[in-house]
C-alpha cells in the first residue's frame, strides 16, 4: 500500500492537487446486484468474484458519464472542469460525505441511505464557485455486522481497516504470495470481497443497477475453479477483455484460483492444480504446492515433493514445498 504515502499532500488537499479548484461535485452511480453477492461461497468448486468486477470495468463506464456532467456545467457557466474517477490522489469518500451523498460506515465505505453500500463514485473539479451542501450524519448507529462478518479480521476497530489482512487488498493489489495464516480464511473468493457491503442493513434500501454494462455477466457471476485454473496468459486476456480483473494479470490472478482451491475441500480439484507446477510463474507454483498440499493424502504429496523439490530452482517456490511438508508431519494433511 505504499502507493497511498505517494502525493499525500494532495490527497490531503485538493488545492494541491489543481490550485484553480473552487468546488468539488461528488457523484455516485448504483452498482447493486440483482442477487446475493454471497450465494457463491457456499459453493466451493465455484470461484467469488467481487461485485463491482463481474462486467465492464467501471472507470470507463463512470469516467464517460462524468465528461458529459462535466461538459454541461462547463458550457453552462464558463467554468474549467476536471473529471477524477479512482486513478488521481483524490478522497471521494470523505469527500462524498461531505457531499452528503452518504457517510462512511464503520467498515469504512460510503452508506448511502438510497442505495446502501453499492456505490461507485467520482469527482468533478471545478473552478466555478459553487454553495455546498450540507454533510451526511453517521447513521450506523450501535450496528456492527460488517465488523463483525470480515473472514479476516481486517477491521481492528470500528472505522479502520488493515488492508494487509482485507481479502479485497490480498487479491488484487498485493503482489507476492498470500499470507499463509490467511490463506485458510480467504474460502472462495479470487477477486475482491463483497461481505461487509452486503450485510450492511441499510442494503434494504438497495436498487438493482441499471447501468446494463454493470449487470453481472452469466460466466462471472460463480466460474468454475477449474476451468479457471486452465487459463494461460492469452485466454485471460481473453475471457476477462473489459473487466477490471484483467488489470491484476494472470499471476496474480491464478494464484487466487489456487487458494480458493486449497479451501475447496474437494480433491478432485487437485487434478486442476498439478498442471499448474510447471507454470512459468514462481508465484503460481507455489501456489499450486499449497493448494495440493490440501488436498492430497499425506502419503501422495510427500511422494510428489520428492519427485519435484529438488528440480524446483526458486527459493520462495522450494520454501512452499518445505512448509507444507513440515506442516503434514504435525498432522496438517489427512
């Protein structure tokens, strides 16, 4: 996260960023789903997608939106603009509370008494001197289920997150392997994390989007692991052109598939894990040694780690193998 100390000054002050800045418009747009976001963790040969990822990358869709809004305002009175949309050191939500488009719960995400938590949301700078509105009161009240619902205990108190141990953070941002205590915690979930969202109780408010480009495709909605573990590098690409899962690449993302695997519980699922030993990636090696170390009798994977520890020339990879072996001495692998 060390990209967040980059430009604090200007996340601290918009006038940093822009000197020209008089007022800041604050939009949100509605990303609810049309079913529970949850459903597919109680199927473990499936993969979770967070949300927000299963169709088009909202940047683009937002960031079109936000030209139009922009341009109006600017042929209306004259007045420079600038559109920001999650890229630029900007705090949208503080920022969106004081809007009063919402406040920022205890799980540290926008609420919005229309749309509950499914909110994207987006910045327009401008130069023209605008009244502001009024801020949103805090309206979680004594509520506490989205702390309460984290796999991994990523809120050390009420509105403040750990991101080294949110699941949103590790799937996506984080580049090496994937904490080993985690690890076990993650279930099913590849990209993103949806849990403290959907449980908030304000989500009975909550819309169906009607944006059609951020309508959950079919094929994302709960993937098969399996056939997700099959992908290489092209077929990534391929089947995730537009989404916002292509932008963590095929390392990082493959290396979620395994995990997920490792939780399945399911040693059929180990057949898609082997292939994935010999995959160019170290990241993705060592990921497929987990994941087979939980699904493999002790006796096999002990067997397949003599065959291959030798032969494997990264350290963090060699390092993978000896864990898990270590671990299926003191009774780790049935």
């Amino acid at each position: 996260m060390a990209w967040m100390a980059d430009r604090a000054d200007e996340r601290a002050d918009p006038v940093r960023l822009w000197p020209q800045v008089r007022s800041i418009l604050l939009l949100g747009m509605n990303y609810g789903p049309a079913q529970d976001p949850l459903a597919s963790l109680a199927r473990p040969e499936r993969a979770t997608i967070s949300v927000y990822a299963r169709n088009r990358d909202y940047h683009d869709i937002i960031k079109g939106k936000l030209k139009q809004v922009a341009s109006l305002l600017a042929s209306a009175g004259g007045a420079d603009v600038k559109v920001f949309v999650d890229t630029a050191p900007v705090m949208e939500k503080p920022l969106a509370a004081a809007a009063g488009l919402g406040w920022q719960g205890k799980h540290t995400v926008l609420v919005s008494r229309a749309f509950g938590s499914w909110l994207f949301l987006g910045a327009i700078f401008t130069t023209a001197d605008l009244p502001a509105d009024a801020p949103e009161r805090d309206r979680c009240g004594s509520c506490r289920r989205c702390l309460d619902i984290c796999p991994t205990a990523a809120f050390p108190e009420p509105y403040v997150l750990d991101a080294r141990r949110c699941i949103s953070y590790l799937t996506i941002e984080h580049k090496g392997p994937i904490p080993r205590d985690l690890r076990p915690l993650m279930g099913n979930r590849v990209f993103g994390c949806d849990d403290c969202l959907a449980v908030c109780p304000w989500n009975k408010f909550a819309q169906q989007a009607r944006e059609v480009r951020l309508a959950a495709r079919p094929d994302l909605t709960a993937p098969s692991l399996a056939a997700l573990a099959r992908l290489d590098d092209a077929a990534f690409r391929q089947f995730f052109a537009g989404s916002p899962v292509k932008r963590t690449g095929r390392e990082r993302f493959i290396r979620n598939v395994l995990v997920a695997i490792g939780n399945s519980g399911l040693p059929s699922l180990a057949q898609a894990a082997l292939p994935l030993l010999d995959d160019p990636s170290a990241l993705v090696r060592g990921a497929a040694v987990w994941a087979l170390s939980r699904l493999l009798p002790r006796g096999e994977f002990t067997a397949l780690a003599a065959r291959r520890i030798d032969g494997e020339e990264d350290a963090a990879v060699r390092e993978e193998w000896q864990q898990a072996l270590q671990e299926s001495v003191g009774g780790g692998l049935a």
